[in-house]
C-alpha cells in the first residue's frame, strides 16, 4: 500500500478532492473516491482547457481568451499538498498541476508559471523568496435576505475577539491538522471583521497555503453559522479586506534584504523593491484584479494607493517594518494586493517585476515619509511618485501595454486572463457597490 493509500485509509477520507485556482481566482476541485486511486494517482482527473476561459459572473466561456471548448488537459495531483481536515469532513484535498496528456506542464497552468518564475529568480541571481500574507475577512450573516456583519466591534476589540473566539479556535485548529500555522490573530476595524497571518514560507508552498487557509475559514464559518468573506470592499463606509504580502530574499539560507546589520536594504533587495515600483500600475491587474478592489485602493485608507515606499509607512504602497530589538530590515510588505487575487498569478508577476529590477540594476527612488496622498502633484512627480490606476480598465489596459509581465506570463497565459479579466470588468464597471457584493460576497 502506498503513503498515500495509508494515510486515506488511516483518516477515512471517502473522496479526494483535486483543487485548482483559476483566472478568476475561484477555487474549483474535481473528486475521485479513494478505492480508485490507483488509476488517478499519477495523471489524476481529465479536465477541459476551457477552465481557464471562466469568470467569476458564470461558468460561459469568456470571448478573447484564445480558448474553446476543443482541448483536454490533467488535474496532476501533488502530493505533498495533501491535506485530510475537518473543513471538508470525510473528504481529503490535494492541489493540482494542470497538465497536458502527457504529462508536461500546460502554459496556461497558474501554478506552473509561479514555479517558472521561482526557478528564474534561482537560476539567474542564486536567490529565492520567502513570502506571507495577512489576511482580512468579514463575517456575515443573512438577516432578513440581507447581508449585515456577524458583529459590532473596533479595531483590537477584546470583547469582539473573545464573541468569535469559539470559531477562531476552530480555525487554528482545523489548519493545525493541515500544518498551516496562524502566527497572529485579531479584531480588525470594520464591524465582524477580522485579520489572521500565517507563518511565511517558500512562494510556491505559501500559494498553496492561501488555497488551503481560504477553504478551511469559509468551512468553520458555514459551520459557526456565519458566511466568511475576503472581498476587498464590502462597505462603503468601513474599512476593506487587503492581503498585505510580506517577502524577502534568500541566498544560501540566509535572509539578504537588509544591507548587513544597517537600516538599510542591500543592493538586491533595493532592485527588486525598484523593479515592483516600476511595474506595480500593471501588477494592480494582477494583485487587486476585480472592479471591486479598486473601491479599497483609494488615498488615506492604507492600502497603497501610490508607487511610494518608506519605513514603517502604511500609505506606501511597500512598506519596510522596522523589527524589534533590530536595525535591520527582515522583510517588505506589500500594500497593493487582495484576496480576490490568484495566489499563483499574483506571486509569479510580483516576483517577474522583481527580476526585471534586478536585470536592470533599478534604483530604489528617495524614501517617502509622509502619506503621499497629501503631497501635491508637483512634489510627488518630483518623488517619481505615480498614482496607481483608479479602475480595473485602467489596469488592464497597464498590464496590456508592460512586456516584462506579457513575456514572463506566456502568450497563451496571458490572453485567457485578460480575457477572463476584460469580461468581469464589462459586467461589473457600471454597477453600484451593493449589487456587486451581493454578487460577489460568497464567490471569495
């Protein structure tokens, strides 16, 4: 009997799930029962190459995305993934590669194009990321046939926190089980809202993680009786969900984002920085890609609404957090991302902006201490300060025009996602905040 057979057989695990992640960043899974995973353990479950044509509106293939129904393609099981909880009770899940019959990655596989861009940054400088998220979720409930927050706290509430404390510790403890740490947990500012990180990690295994970590707290949620969002904005008038990212580089085992024991970044981590400056207006397709996080990224609400940096600057797009008992810097975050984001895409575009940086030996550009928001626009040309698009449009149409993120992403790749991108932008750019929650608010 193999590992695997072992450890379904051990848990009880009825059915295997095969997760995947999508253009639209939904988290799709095929299944097979375990007496047959003998034949879907090495190819896994066949699957049509119009996966990657749908949207986040319906299960209709998007037109301009290259893609139609002709074309067969594997869910590859990955096996060091495999995750047996309680958030699918009787169900094991394990992520999937998307390839061809035989057996090669497909180019338009998100996965694989994080793991392209991982080997790139290895292979051409000797350096790997190490990534984590934070992230913010409301909860929910239906009264009435609408959606009102599950509580009213403040920011770091210990009263809201100890309210919700029997399904926070259902959380951490279901992804116990699936060796997902939850490093810190709070309340945070909107009504029912609240913010968990992870412990960080290789990109690739970190991307993984989100997949598992989103499953795993819309289940506790559902079970508590609450429904979990990560959609950006949900109110207009309280505060967005972000998934800040918080990466450094790597060489030899060793963190190199500091310059040394100096409050500084070392020339690599100052080219890298440089690079996602440079590219961020194209990246916001990618990190905050539905018409809905552009109601988070706006001035004067954190979320990085400018191609600006700074110690301990929580307007900046990348902040550098000063850590305790330390001059140097450990790690950058990134302001400018959501959960409405593909993990995959978003890692693997960050990290192509990155090496772009580092080919071109970019200059990180004078620190900004103050929000720039509040800077004129005289002075934030003269910071080479740009404000980032104010629409999904605007963003797509960044992105069509910047060749480094075209080119690492792949022809095939990138025309299904903008594609794919371009039809949620015509269906949900003229609608009002409330209709598109309502739409949305259960898709993520």
């Amino acid at each position: 009997m193999s590992v695997v057979a072992e450890r379904l057989a051990e848990q009880s695990s009825l059915l295997v799930r095969l997760l995947w992640c999508d253009n639209a960043n939904l988290i799709r899974a095929k299944s097979f029962h375990r007496d047959s995973l003998g034949t879907f353990q090495e190819m896994g479950i066949g699957i049509t190459a119009a996966c990657q044509a749908l949207s986040v509106v319906s299960d209709a293939l998007c037109a301009d995305t290259g893609l139609s129904g002709t074309g067969e393609n594997w869910l590859q099981p990955d096996w060091n993934t495999l995750k047996i909880s309680d958030s699918s009770s009787g169900h094991a899940a394990v992520i999937a590669d998307i390839v061809q019959w035989d057996g090669e990655p497909w180019p338009l596989c998100p996965r694989h194009f994080l793991k392209r861009m991982v080997s790139n940054l290895n292979d051409e400088f000797n350096l790997s990321v190490k990534v984590g998220f934070e992230y913010e979720f409301y909860l929910m409930e239906d009264k009435e046939e609408e959606w009102v927050p599950a509580e009213a706290f403040t920011y770091a509430s210990d009263y809201g926190f100890s309210v919700l404390q029997p399904l926070v510790d259902d959380i951490i403890q279901s992804l116990d089980k699936q060796t997902i740490k939850v490093r810190t947990a709070h309340a945070e500012s909107g009504p029912g809202q609240l913010e968990m990180s992870l412990d960080y990690g290789d990109a690739l295994k970190i991307a993984d993680d989100q997949l598992f970590f989103r499953k795993t707290v819309h289940a506790m949620a559902r079970q508590h009786g609450y429904a979990a969002s990560f959609l950006p904005k949900i109110f207009a008038d309280q505060c967005g969900s972000g998934m800040h990212l918080h990466l450094s580089l790597w060489q030899e085992g060793r963190n190199i984002l500091a310059d040394g024991d100096s409050r500084k970044l070392s020339p690599e981590a100052e080219q890298f920085a440089a690079g996602i400056l440079h590219h961020l207006p194209a990246l916001t397709a990618v990190t905050t890609p539905t018409c809905n996080s552009f109601r988070r990224i706006t001035p004067h609400c954190w979320s990085g609404a400018f191609t600006a940096w700074g110690w301990d600057n929580r307007e900046a797009a990348i902040r550098i957090p000063s850590q305790p008992g330390c001059i140097a810097p450990s790690n950058l975050e990134l302001k400018t991302i959501d959960a409405s984001a593909n993990p995959y895409l978003a890692l693997g575009s960050i990290i192509a902006a990155g090496i772009d940086g580092l080919r071109n030996r970019m200059d990180l550009k004078e620190e900004c201490s103050i929000d720039p928001g509040c800077m004129s626009d005289q002075e934030r040309e003269a910071s080479s300060i740009r404000a980032l698009p104010e629409d999904l449009l605007t963003a797509l149409s960044c992105f069509r025009e910047n060749n480094v993120l075209l080119n690492a992403m792949g022809e095939g790749l990138a025309k299904s996602y903008l594609g794919v991108k371009q039809a949620e932008n015509n269906h949900f750019s003229e609608m009002s905040l409330e209709d598109e929650v309502n739409w949305l608010l259960q898709r993520y």
